[in-house]
C-alpha cells in the first residue's frame, strides 16, 4: 500500500513503470518522474483505465486521488464508465464557445445554495458578461482583459433617514 513517504521517494527508471496501491489503483512513474494515479477497471467484460491526476505540489495528494477512487468505484457499481463520464466532461467545456456560457455551465454545476447561485448569477450578468459583450473589445487588448477585474462604481444604496428621540 502507498504511503505519502513512498510517492515522495519514487524515483524514475529508463522504463515507466507501475506500483500499486489498493482497490484497483496505482501510479506510473514515467521516464521523467511524473507519477500520476490510474484506476484499472472492468465494466461490460472490457478493461478500462481512468486516470486520476499526478501527484506533487502542482497536482492531487494520495488522500484526494483515494476519495476520486471511491467516486470512481462507485460510478462502475451503478454501471457506468467513470474514463467516458470524464471525456464527456472534458468535452462539455471545449464545446461552451465562449466567456458566457462558461460562466452559465459553471453556474448550473457548481454545489451551491439556490441563493448564492442566484446572487452569483446576478453579479455576473450585471457586472462581469456586459464587459465581454462590448463589441469594439478585441482579446487582445489590454483593457478587454482588465474590464472585468475593475471595480464598477456603483452608487452606494440608499440609507433609512436617522430618527433621534426628542428627550427634555
């Protein structure tokens, strides 16, 4: 079994190779050192590999890579490839074409409460998509792509009148 000791001693060969870990899951370790975490399956009699993520400081910790084993395990028992659930993913935010419905996926997969989705989807359709929609912005311009990031100017909301009691 893996332990955060032997992941950080990992040391690479002239081959890339595999050490395992538990449950179906291992790490290859490339040529160059990269480790990344790899879940073997079978669903429908064929053999699947899902890649989990790499490890290091730039990647996933072993404990992160077994909760995404766990989610992965699950997947298969109900039947179905968590490799194409991934692609299809992939494929769902290669596809969105441009800032605003980006912004409308994240918004709609995000785990969230109803109210903060909705403050959150207010804040983007009046402060952040009307910078993008502005048709004389180029991409690369440096203004285009600091718009966003500004702080809009807004007056302040209106304050209830103060009532002081009249006391003698």
């Amino acid at each position: 079994m893996l332990t955060d000791t032997v992941l950080r001693n990992i040391k690479p060969k002239s081959k890339p190779y595999k050490v395992s870990d538990r449950d179906g899951m291992y790490v290859t370790v490339s040529k160059t050192g990269t480790v990344t975490f790899r879940y073997d399956y079978r669903l429908n009699g064929r053999r699947e590999t899902l890649t989990l993520g790499r490890y290091g400081p730039a990647g996933i910790s072993l404990a992160l890579a077994r909760k995404r084993l766990m989610d992965a395990r699950r997947v298969v028992a109900e039947g179905r490839s968590p490799a194409q659930e991934k692609q299809r993913e992939k494929r769902k935010l290669t596809a969105a074409k441009n800032f605003a419905e980006m912004t409308a996926l994240w918004l709609e997969q995000a785990r969230m409460a109803d109210s903060t989705r909705a403050m959150r989807r207010s804040i983007v359709d009046r402060d952040i998509l009307p910078a993008f929609r502005n048709p004389g912005c180029s991409p690369k311009s440096e203004p285009t792509i600091c718009a966003p990031c500004a702080i809009r100017s807004r007056p302040a909301a209106p304050r209830p009148p103060r009532f002081t009691s009249a006391t003698s």
